[in-house]
C-alpha cells in the first residue's frame, strides 16, 4: 500500500484520536517527493529521518534515488514501533530500515551530523504534554537557543530544534509543520533565533482544497532551511492545488518567484515575514493604526469544566429543581447564534430545540447553606468525581463558577466561514466558544458604532494577520491577540467612533 493510499484511510472515532494523541497524520507522497527533493539537492547521498512513522520520506528518497540513477542511505528514529510495523507493510525493505533506531528523539536525538534532515514530525499540542514534560522541553530550549519557550509550544517545535542542532554545516532541513510555529506567543522568539542562524530559503502554504491533509484541523506548512549563513529575504510559496509535479519541479528549479495557475511564489524580507507570521500571506505590516484595544478589551468565555453538568437545558434545570437564582443565561456554541444579534428570541428558540441556555452558577458558599434540591445536584457530580477534575480542582470550592459580567459583544473564539462579531442584546453570558468584549464605554451608541466596525469586511479581513490558522480556513484568536486587531483608518473615520480616553472623535490619515 502507497502511504497515498495511507492517508486517505486515517482512522475515525476512538481511532483517530489515538493518532492525535500520537501526533501522526501520515505525509502523502506528492509533498514528500517535493521536500526529498530540497534536501537531496546538494547532492547529499542519504536522509535522516527523526520521525519515520510509515516511511513517507523513505519512499520518496528511493523513488528520487531511481529517477537520478543513484544510491540513498535511510536513516532516522521513531519512537512509535507500531508506526515502524505500517512501514515495513507499506512495502519498505528491512534493508531500508537497519539504521533506524526506536526511541524519544528529541530526548536521545544522535550526536553525529547529517547533511539531508526531512520530517513530518508528531503534531503534538501542548495540553497533551505533561507538566514533568514541558519542564524538561523548558530546559531543552534554554539549552538549544538561550532563551526558555512558552509553556504552549508544541512537542513539534522541539523536534526542529533538535533537528536544527545536527543538521550538518552547508545540510539542508525540509520541515512540515503546523502554523502555530509561525503565529503561536513563541513563534517570534523561535524564528529570530533560527533566522540568525540558518538560511531560510522557503515558506510553502496551501490553500485549503490543496491542503496535504485534508479533513485533518490543521494548517500544513513546509519551511526549507540550510545550515549556511543568514540572509534578509526567503521564498513565500503558495500552493493552490495538489499538484505535487508543479511543486516539486518548482523546488528543483530553484524556488524562484512564479505566478502559476496551482503554485505562486514571492521574495518577502525575514523582518517583515517575523512580523507578519511566516504562515500569512504578505499584506500583514498595517502599521500603528487603531486597534480593538483602543476602544474595548478582551476576555475569554466561561469554562465550566463539565458542560455536561453545568450547561443545562431549560427542561434539566426544571426537573433538578434549581431555581433561577442559581442560573444564567448562556450560550456554549457559535452555530448556536445565526445571526449577528442574541435576543431573548434567540434562547427561546434554543429552549424549543432543547439546547443548553442554564449556566449552573453557584458562589462559593458552604454546601450546607444551598437549598435541598443544590445540595443534591452538587452530591451527584461530586460522586462522579467532578471535583479532581484538572480545572475543577483548582476552585475553591470546585462547584464555584467563575465570573463574567455580560458583555455587549460576543466574538466566536474558532470561526471558518462566517466569522463575526455578535451584539448581546440578551444579557447573557458565553462560555468558551466565545471571546468577551467590552468596549470601554458604555454608551449605546459607542458600542453600536464600535460593533459596526467590527463587522466591516475590512476588519474581518484583517483577522487573518492575529489569528492562529487551521484546517480548512479556520481562524483561532486569543483575547490579546483580538485586542491587537487594526481597525481599518477609513472604517473608524467614517463611523464617526470617538476615542475613549480623549473624550473626540479620532482623526486618522488615511
């Protein structure tokens, strides 16, 4: 079986988690064959491998081998012996696979060199990491680059730095990689580091229908970098079709700027890429113009810690007998709201559906002192252990809920399609699908003309260069990161928006 055939039968269900807990998602051969190409290209006469998993890379190295006529030695380390069985079955040689070596490779990566290093390391997120783990990762980092990462880097980040540390002097590195390495709160720190210390060459990017991983929440980039000194500018590739020829004759041609119908590509300076997030398009240097933080700040959405005991149904709410002094009105999920307004409408058709609307909310009274029917609820999540839960845990006592004020406008914390900013008509409160915003006046017609801009196409254009990128066009945004949203000159300008800590309308150069 070709690992083309691999990836389109990822598992489902409780087996595709387990591949996420794993961090694989098999590399198709097209992208493969494109990467092989950039580190065999200086005429290294084998790759490593740090993360063999089904053998993508050592297929692709075989089939490049055979089309220039040449030998190639296979090398690398994986960690996961069942990855290492698929890739015995998907047709590779024990030959291909004696210098292989199963183990922790970014715990016990070797100590010689090499000149070709191509990967597809395991996606692994941060909140599936240990804290032992990370502690050590911290360690590893401080180590590699001077400078300790963010507790919310990814295992993935560390398998490039390791990678980057044996990467031999004038070797190559083809990476694939999530942009989180590109747009994450450590992203700048780790890219001025490597673009101090190695030659990126190249960014590639994929649109989503050309994404190699399609269905998979994840936004695939590939960097191409060389162990030579730095340089002020790299390639930005775009790839609008899985078109593995294109690319992969494009990288053989050198990686010069293009414009063709499935692939474009373009010079950018490393400064302004760092700045952007080498993951977006160009276009994300808007300078020092107004931002959301100018007008309101940020906060993220309730998390109760069990929605399933604290998100109630109207009709639940009832039955358990909890009266409304202990309830708030609440929505959980953005395909919960169609329009750009929550009403009091919009619970009650929630309720007719049987959608959740209660937010159990209790403060941090004994339990003695609630009524019968509280005291009841609160004994059957504490059987089902509720209170060891990890974020549970941490209250005192663990059927607190915390606090938001209701605020005036609502922003969908993961959007795809139809990404907006929503006005709270309702007074309610949202849990963690959501992004609080406050504006920081409280006048209505502030808000109205703040909640316009919002939802100009300019601004939500503008989201992209804050966002974290995933699968399929999906945008993420963090409450700081949403503060940093420029509001286009001309948008604030025509609302007529007055700024709040002066009291006048602001007056911007277009």
């Amino acid at each position: 079986m070709s690992t083309q055939e691999t990836i389109h039968k990822l598992p489902r269900g409780a087996h595709r988690e387990t591949l996420r807990k794993k961090g694989q998602f098999w590399t198709p051969d097209w992208i493969a064959d494109a990467m092989v190409q950039y580190v065999m290209a200086n005429g290294a006469t084998g790759i490593y491998d740090p993360a063999v998993g089904a053998g993508a890379f050592f297929h692709a190295a075989k089939r490049y081998a055979t089309r220039e006529a040449r030998s190639v030695a296979l090398s690398g380390m994986e960690i996961d012996g069942e990855a290492l069985l698929q890739a015995a079955l998907s047709g590779l040689a024990k030959e291909d696979l004696k210098e292989v070596h199963e183990g922790d490779f970014v715990r016990s990566a070797p100590t010689e060199r090499f000149p070709a290093i191509v990967a597809n390391p395991p996606y692994i997120r941060h909140h599936r990491i240990s804290k032992e783990t990370k502690a050590d990762l911290k360690g590893l980092s401080l180590r590699l680059i001077g400078k300790a990462l963010d507790g919310r880097t990814g295992l993935h980040v560390f398998f490039l730095l390791r990678a980057l540390e044996i990467l031999d002097d004038h070797g190559r590195l083809a990476f694939i990689l999530p942009a989180d390495v590109f747009e994450g709160i450590f992203a700048k720190k780790l890219w001025q580091w490597i673009t101090a210390h190695f030659c990126l060459d190249a960014v590639v990017t994929f649109t989503p229908e050309a994404s190699p991983f399609p269905g998979v929440d994840t936004n695939p980039i590939i960097i191409l970098i060389r162990r030579e000194c730095q340089q002020d500018a790299y390639v930005w590739a775009r790839c609008k079709h899985a078109d593995g020829g294109q690319l992969q004759g494009w990288i053989a041609a050198g990686m010069g700027e293009c414009n063709q119908p499935h692939l474009t590509a373009e010079h950018r300076k490393i400064e302004e890429g760092i700045r952007t997030g080498l993951s977006r398009e160009p276009g994300g240097d808007l300078g020092a113009g107004p931002t959301l933080g100018d007008f309101a700040y940020v906060q993220r959405g309730i998390a109760t810690g069990s929605n399933a005991f604290f998100f109630l149904t109207r009709s639940r709410a009832e039955e358990l007998g909890i009266s409304d002094e202990f309830l708030v009105g609440a929505v959980g999920r953005t395909r919960d709201v169609c329009g750009e307004t929550i009403t009091s409408e919009t619970l009650d058709n929630l309720d007719r559906k049987g959608r959740p609307t209660r937010l159990f909310c209790l403060d941090g009274r004994p339990l003695e002192e609630f009524p019968a029917a509280i005291r009841a609820y609160l004994v059957q999540g504490e059987a089902a252990g509720l209170s060891t839960r990890p974020l549970i845990s941490t209250r005192r006592p663990w059927y607190k809920m915390e606090q938001r004020t209701p605020p005036a406008i609502f922003f969908a914390y993961l959007g795809r399609r139809h990404v907006r900013f929503l006005r709270n008509l309702a007074g309610i409160v949202p849990l963690t699908g959501f992004l609080c915003v406050y504006p920081r006046r409280k006048e209505g017609d502030f808000v109205e003309k703040l909640w316009q801009v919002l939802n100009h196409p300019q601004t939500i254009e503008n989201l992209k260069y804050v966002s974290k990128s995933y699968g399929d066009g999906a945008l993420k945004t963090e409450p700081r990161a949403l503060e940093r949203l420029v509001l286009p000159v001309e948008v604030v300008n025509e609302s007529g928006l007055i700024l709040p800590t002066s009291g006048v309308q602001m007056t911007l150069v277009a």
